[in-house]
C-alpha cells in the first residue's frame, strides 16, 4: 500500500513539473531562431555562424593526415630456463568403508 500512495504522489509530482515547464516555457525568452505570425511573415530572428565555424566545417571534411607508424618494440628475449615437464600427483585412493 506504501509502494502505490509513493508511485501517485511521485507521478503526480512529475506531471505538475512537466505541465509547469510546458506553462512557462514561453517566458524564458528568446532561445535561437524564432518565427510567429501568419506563416512566419510577421517575426523572423536569424544568427549568423561566427567564421570559426567554417574552418571547423573544412578540418571536418578533410581526411586526417597520415604519419610514421610509431617504432615496435624489440621482441623479448628467449627464456634460457629449460623447460620442465608437469609432473601430477597420483589422485588419492578412495577408502571404502
């Protein structure tokens, strides 16, 4: 009975936030390009792209340069240990009783 009168009261909860940022969002001002009015003829807001942008545009599309591939590491040395054969214990007897 807990569970269910938390999950109204947190769903409640999150509508009225929703329903409050969907009221209000109209007065927060201006956020990048706006049009209203009779098929937009009434207000039209353009930004222009600051010229940065277009030397980004071209790095972007221009395929990254090629370089030396960088030195591989010399191959270890051969172990001089020689080598040894495992050796495994008997598996013990099983005492019947």
């Amino acid at each position: 009975m807990r569970t269910l009168v938390q999950a109204g009261l947190f769903v409640a909860l999150a509508g009225a936030v929703h329903l409050g940022l969907a009221l209000g969002w109209q007065r927060l001002g201006p956020a990048g390009a706006r049009s209203a009015g009779a098929q937009g003829e009434a207000l039209v807001t353009l930004q222009a792209v600051p010229a940065a942008y277009s030397t980004l545009a071209k790095a972007w599309d221009r395929p990254p340069e090629a370089g030396r591939a960088p030195p591989r590491a010399p191959a270890p040395a051969p172990d001089d240990a020689p080598a040894r054969a495992v050796q495994r214990d008997a598996a013990p007897a099983h005492a019947s009783a």
